[in-house]
C-alpha cells in the first residue's frame, strides 16, 4: 500500500480504549493519507470522555449514536452504513476499521471483494476472523515502543494479492 493513497479511519469508540492514538495514526499513516476520521459512540456516556481531548489532537470527526436499547449496539450498524457510503461513492483507496468487535468481519470481507486494502487495528482478544478479512491487522497492544515493532503481525503480499496471516507471539 502506497502512503498516498487515501484511507477511510472508522473508529469503534464503544470497543477501543484511546490509550495509544497517536500512535494509531502513525500506523495508519504507513499505509496512506487518512483523509476521512471518524469516531462512532454515545458521546452522552461517561465511558467516552477519555477520546474528548484526543479527537481534537488528531482531527477526528465524532459520530454520535445513541444506544436505543440495552443490549443492542447501534454504533455498529451506523459505521457500516457509513463505511459501505464511503466505498460506493468513492474518494479512498482502503479502509482502516478500528475495533476488536467480529460484526465487522463481513464489512472488512465486503470491502476486500471491491478491490480496496483493508487495515483493522484492535485488541489481541481480537476474534480471528475478524483478523484474517483484513490484508493488514495491529495490535493495539503493540502500538507505542520502538520495542513493540517486532511484535506486530506483519502479513507478507503475495503477487497474487492474497495475504499470509502471522500472530505476533
């Protein structure tokens, strides 16, 4: 993936910590040109106030959404349909989903079948399917220390375009 190429970050606010983003967006930035920062949440919750001061630090946009029901995660289904927006009308060249949930397995799975480079970033409780639909996958465990970089799961192209999965020990 060329650095210039545009990317479209879409942060799960509800299943990732904000501990390490700016770290986040330096790997983000190996792989393209973030163009498009969105964070999806209920901004009404406590559990989001730690993002507050980081989504102005790094220029993402957030994306309120209410939780209509206990139990049911409405944040989910407002960053598909803002990613499957994104890919039909164009204007990137890859994704970055960040989240460690397995709903986004079939949008990471949907996006690859277009042609476009997918990247997820998320915990190492991450469900491997989830993992293995994106051509590239980080750990947030390993962001930050320059020790950290051997432990990244670094997937090798092959000509064909497919991807060899490696877990970080």
């Amino acid at each position: 993936m060329e650095s210039d190429n545009k990317l479209a970050v879409l942060v799960d606010g509800d299943n990732i910590p904000s501990a390490h983003v700016k770290e986040m967006m330096q790997e983000i930035a190996k792989y393209g040109n973030p163009t498009i920062k969105r964070i999806y949440g209920d901004w009404t919750k406590p559990s989001l106030a730690r993002w507050k001061n980081m989504l102005l630090e790094n220029a993402i946009t957030p994306v309120q959404q209410y939780a209509y029901t206990q139990g049911k995660n409405a944040t989910d289904s407002a960053m598909i349909i803002d990613a499957m927006d994104t890919l039909y009308t164009g204007g990137v060249d890859g994704f970055c989903i960040v989240s460690s949930d397995s709903d986004y397995t079939r949008l990471a799975t949907r996006i690859r079948e277009k042609g476009f480079f997918v990247m997820g970033i998320g915990k190492k409780n991450t469900p491997r399917a989830f993992v293995n639909a994106c051509d590239v996958f980080v750990y947030t465990e390993n962001l930050g220390p320059a020790e950290n970089i051997s432990k990244r799961k670094k997937p090798s192209k092959a000509p064909t375009g497919t991807t060899e999965h490696v877990t970080p020990d």
